[in-house]
C-alpha cells in the first residue's frame, strides 16, 4: 500500500464513521461570545472557564512583557530562554500550591509527555485511570514500562492491578476534573491506595486548577492530598497557555536532566509568563473568587434546567457539562441546530471517546450570563424535538 493510498483509505474511514475533524476560522473564540464568518454565537465550546483571556489586567501583563522581552523567549530555557519572569512564575505557583518546585513547559501535552517519559521504565508498571487524557495514555504506551487501566474512578479496580507484583515501581494516573465527562476522581482514596502499595500518584488537573477549591487551588488541595506529580495547564481557568509540573526539589533537578520536552523545545515566551502571574494574581483575589462563585451558580443552573431533556448527563459539577448522545451523526446535528439558533457547541466523537458515546460538550464560563444558559436549555428543547 502507498503513502497515498494509506492516507486516503484512513480519511475515507473517518468520513464514512461520521468522525472526520474539522477546523473552522474563528475571528474570535474564547470569552462569551464567539464570532465565525461574520456571524456572532454566544460560545459553549471554551475552556476560558473564569473568562481570564479577556481579562485587562492578564492582557496588559502580556503587552508590558512583550515590551520588555519582545514576542519571544530566544531557545530552550536550558541554553538562553529562561528568565526573570519564568523564575517568578515558578515560585509564584509552588508557593500557590505548597510545593518545593515548579516547572513550566510550553503545553499541558508536552509536560504529561515529559515526565512520563522521563520517569517510566521497562520494569516498572503506570497504572492509568481509563478514561486519562490521550496525552497521558500516549506517553504511558509509548513508555518501556508495563501500562494497564483501571475503570473509570473505580478505586477496587485500581488496587487490584496494584496489589499484583512489579518488579520496578508503580506511577497512578488520573485526572482531576476529566476533560470529556467533566466528572471528578475521588483523589484522597486513589492517593490512599497509592500510598498503601508505595506507588506514586500523577494527578493532571487541567480543569481544576484556578476553579476548583480555595483560591482555586485544585482538585488536589480540595480532597487533602499532594500528590508526587501534579500537571497544572494555563489554557483552561487562567485563560491563557501552557503548563507546569509541580513536584519535590529533587525530581525537578531531575526533570531538568532528562525531560527532553523541557530540555529540547523552545521555552514559553517571558511575556505569556507574565500574563500567566497576572492571571495567577486574578485568580487568588476577590475577583477570582467571584468569578467562581458565579460559574458554580450557572452549573446549577444549567443541571437543573437539563433534566428535562432527553439526553443522558454525566455527574459533572464541573464548568464541562457533556450530553452523552450516543451516535455520531445525532451528535453532528444537534451541533448544527444549536448553532443555528445562535449557540455554539462542539460535537465530540470517537476515536476522542469511546465508541457509541458521542456528545455535545458543553462548557460553561463566569463570562455567561444567567439568560445565556436559559437561551442554551431552550435551544437544546427545541433541537431535541
């Protein structure tokens, strides 16, 4: 089989599935309101979750960073890249969250990929949650060591794989808030059995950090426990990009030895760093904690009016609230009735969940307003009839 063929015959696969993907130009998607081809939607697709992208402060912190440094970092922050405003980050966010070290990378992917790679070897076991984020189940196959997954939030399933022998040492994987069912792990009981068995625990908290908890600490600070790994992302409740790996003083001075995403890409820009702090600064006021408090108000909002429709729902209290559809073609034209009645929500399907559980994942954001979620509920009636 050729190059071509090859290629033709896994896209004619997709296209006949239902599950090709698309991109579409956005003249603005972040925020509340989301503007394609001239036309303005109020937007259910964004992770800007505390509505920081467009916050003055984070977008002045960016413009005097570029200023001051320019629009780049120059190289790696091993050779030239790393600076004042990435060193301040850094302290900022292992104080924030009560860790000896932090270190950044230039995306949330990049870092999972990292420290996996980094650590796992042929001897030793990862024992992922079944439904991580493909960034994490990706490092952990591709990794000398032995990958099984336990399911989903089920702490018996997970000591059952720990309890069995290893010859090296054992890395549990979870997420905090998981990305496409938005429902939480139970993190002191997954922490608890880790402990039991000596394993460590990785705990990618993409979609708690600066939403979840006091002062938005996470999933991790709300359920008690300090995992040895801890991946926080900027793209999500800070409302800007990258990542950072929160973890003891001796295994970042590792990490920066053989963490080949940290050593060999180019370091974040010092400006986004600088937005990132001004974000950081947002997110731990009275500011932030308003913003909070009125997303965790439209989620109820929002739960209580979906009860009526004829969807299945997930146990998220997350800002990520997935109708669970089922099949593909349903998912594409729900999304399209919603758009035409001016709301923007994104069809997920397979191979990015499980087959037969296509969905609209709907994501809330302290931008919305009250009318906004009613207008989403009255749309999803009518689009379901």
């Amino acid at each position: 089989m050729s190059w071509q063929t090859r290629i033709d015959t896994a896209l004619d696969k997709r296209r006949a599935a239902q599950a090709l993907r698309t991109r579409r130009v956005m003249e603005q998607g972040a925020g509340r309101w989301l503007t394609h081809d001239g036309e303005r939607f109020c937007n259910f697709s964004s992770n800007d979750y505390l509505g920081l992208s467009q916050h003055p402060q984070v977008i002045r912190a960016w413009q005097q960073g570029a200023e001051r440094y320019g629009v780049g970092s120059g190289g790696s922050g091993h050779v030239s890249g790393y600076t004042g405003a990435h060193q301040a980050l850094e302290a900022e966010l292992a104080d924030w969250l009560g860790y000896p070290r932090a270190l950044l990378f230039i995306s949330g992917f990049a870092a999972n990929q990292a420290v996996i790679a980094a650590l796992a070897g042929e001897d030793d076991r990862l024992v992922a949650d079944k439904l991580s984020h493909a960034s994490l189940l990706e490092a952990a196959a591709f990794s000398p060591a032995q990958l099984r997954r336990y399911a989903h939030n089920d702490v018996q399933s997970l000591t059952g794989l720990l309890d069995k022998p290893c010859a090296g040492q054992q890395l549990v994987i979870t997420e905090g808030v998981f990305s496409m069912d938005g429902d939480s792990a139970p993190l002191a009981e997954i922490a608890a059995a880790a402990q039991s068995a000596s394993a460590w625990l990785l705990v990618d908290d993409a979609h708690g950090t600066g939403v979840t908890g006091p002062e938005g600490r996470g999933s991790c600070h709300a359920a008690g426990i300090r995992p040895e790994l801890l991946i926080v992302t900027f793209g999500k409740g800070f409302g800007v990009s990258g990542a950072a790996v929160l973890c003891s003083e001796a295994l970042a001075d590792y990490l920066v030895q053989f963490a080949r995403h940290l050593i060999y890409s180019t370091a974040m820009p010092p400006a986004q760093a600088m937005a990132i702090s001004a974000s950081l600064a947002v997110i731990r006021q009275a500011d932030g904690a308003a913003r909070r408090e009125k997303l965790g108000a439209l989620i109820d909002r929002f739960r209580a009016g979906a009860q009526a429709l004829d969807v299945s729902m997930t146990a998220s209290q997350s800002a990520i609230q997935p109708l669970i559809v089922g099949d593909n073609g349903r998912a594409l034209d729900l999304a399209a009735r919603l758009r035409q009645a001016g709301c923007w929500v994104t069809a997920i399907r397979p191979p990015t969940v499980p087959p037969g559980t296509a969905r609209l994942r709907l994501t809330l954001t302290a931008d919305h307003e009250p009318q906004d979620i009613d207008r989403l509920l009255e749309a999803l009636h009518d689009a379901g009839e």
